[in-house]
C-alpha cells in the first residue's frame, strides 16, 4: 500500500525556473521554425510523430512530480481558502520596486552564472517590452508580473505558486500538461465540481472562476487598483495556458474574456522567450523603473 503523499513537504524543483524552462518546450515559439525530431532507430518517423513530441515522457522527472503535486491537492477548496488566507491584504505594505527586491531573496539552487534571478527576469521581459515600443502599462506589467512568487516566501509550496493554472469547481480539461495526474485529485469524483460546468454557469465569466492558486491571482489583486484592464487580465490569467494557448473553457468565457484573450497572447512571448537575452543592468534601469512604478501605483501598496 502506498501512502498517501504529504502536500507541504514537497519542494521537487530545484529551482521556479524548471516550471518555465517546460512551457518553453512545451509551448515552443510560434515565430521559430520547429526543432526537428530525433528519429528513432530504425524507425522512420511518420507525420503524426514528426508533428508531436511526447513533451510529458520528455520532461524532468522533477517537473514531473511537480504537476503531479500540483494536480493532486489543487482542489475548489483549497483555493477558497487560500482566497481566504491572503485576499486581505492585510500581510504587509511595501512599494513595487521594494517587492522586486523582496521577492528577489527567493533563493533555489538555480545556477547564478547562468539563470535570471527573480528581479532580472521582471526587468527583461519588461525591456523587451520596452524595446518594442509596447505602451508604459505594459512595460510596467512585465516588470510585475511575476511579483506574486513572494507567495513561496510565505512558505507556500511550489505547486501552490507556479505551473500552469486551470479552473477548479469543475471537470478539469484533458489538455491540462499532465491530465493523469488529476486521478488523484479528490475534485475528479466529486459530483459538485466534476461536471462541464460544476459551482458554474454558461458564460459566467472568467471573474466568477476559481483559477488554481498561484502567483498570477495573488499579483493581480494586489495591482487590481492600479493598472488599466488589458494589464490585469496579462498579470491574473500569464499561467492559464489552458485557455491562452489551448483554447480550452470557451463555455465558462463572457464577451469581455473574449476581448481581452488577444491582450494576454501579446504578453505571453515577452515572459516565455526572451530569457536566453543577456542579464539586465539592475542598477542603470532602477530610476527608469522607479519613475514608472510612480506614476501608476503609491509609494505603498497592500499585500
Ligand atoms: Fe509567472
Ligand atoms: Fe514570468
């Protein structure tokens, strides 16, 4: 008989970064010519091979036990009450730049030499964003997107930070990275939450969707206040690959999801590909940065 495994113990990635390095692989970047396939031996690759690659027998087996986490304890209850838990705001008041810095004592054992820090990865998709001449609120929602990673400071397991989001309280869409993994989760035999439409209804709308918890809900209630909507639905909805990507819960949608899907594919390249650019300058881009912060959030702000 096997044990039941224990929802706090588990730390499997050595570093936040291996969650991203997956989407990479798994979500490749549609303006790059596709990898070509390893052909196995003695076997030619047939179409369907040469056009998918088997991306969950490919990942670590660290990811692996990740999602496997994640998918087991991320019930609709657990993000009540993790809702619950922080949704006050009532833990601290720190200014953006000072939870950059903040979140930046996030230390795993990532390669210095090599990986982004927290605080260089904010500061480069924000100055791809930049660079790209994207409108300040968008360079500005770059550099805080990932903010809500101050939730594993807290003491939150990893699988309660980042992967992929999903919406709980109803049945959980096959094309979830990892679907297996939902055997275990209690919600899949629940008869309130594993039906198409579960606690929901037709149309309902995004707003009314209990998301997995994570590190996307966290920042965009904190900044909710301060940014102009398109920047809100990048920040809440970066991780929920099951829609942006996959095209899944078109039922769950209303009009304004709908108009706002576009925004969140935009953002999406600028968090995903420009790791592998160089390391930011944190001290040359601190005032630029500083400047901008002031003229959307106060000096302080809730968390
Ligand atoms: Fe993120
Ligand atoms: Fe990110």
């Amino acid at each position: 008989m096997t044990s039941a495994p224990s929802p706090n113990s588990a730390t499997p990635l050595d570093s936040l970064d291996e969650v991203e390095d997956f989407y990479k692989t798994r979500y490749p970047d549609p303006s790059q010519p596709a990898p070509e396939p390893k052909p196995k031996v003695g076997h030619a690759p047939d179409k369907k091979e040469t056009e998918f690659r088997n991306y969950e027998a490919d990942a670590r087996p660290t990811v692996r036990e990740f999602y496997r986490l994640n998918h087991t304890f991320q019930t609709y209850e657990f993000g009540v009450e993790k809702r619950k838990q922080y949704l006050g705001l009532n833990r601290m008041q720190m200014g953006i730049w000072e939870a950059a810095e903040y979140l930046n004592q996030l230390v795993d054992d990532s390669d210095p030499d090599t990986d982004m820090s927290q605080l260089e990865h904010l500061l480069q998709t924000a100055e791809h964003l930049r660079k790209d001449g994207k409108p300040r609120w968008m360079i500005l929602t770059g550099f805080v997107h990932d903010l809500g990673k101050i939730l594993c400071l807290w003491g939150e397991p990893q699988w309660a930070v980042v992967g992929d989001t999903f919406p709980t309280g109803c049945a959980f869409s096959p094309k979830i990275v990892f679907p297996k993994f939902f055997e275990a989760n209690p919600d899949t035999i629940d008869s309130r939450y594993n039906t198409k439409f579960g606690v929901y209804t037709e149309g309902c709308g995004l707003d009314a969707v209990n998301l997995s918890w994570g590190h996307d809900e966290y920042i965009y209630q904190v900044s909710k206040d301060y940014l102009p909507l398109p920047a809100l639905y990048m920040l809440r909805y970066h991780s929920f690959y099951p829609w942006h990507r996959e095209g899944e819960y078109g039922h769950l949608l209303n009009a304004q999801d709908r108009e706002q899907l576009q925004a969140v594919k935009d953002f999406n390249p600028y968090d995903l590909y420009t790791k592998s650019h160089g390391k930011p300058d944190v001290k040359a881009l601190r005032p630029f940065y500083e400047e901008l912060i002031a003229e959307f959030f106060p000096a302080k702000i809730r968390w």
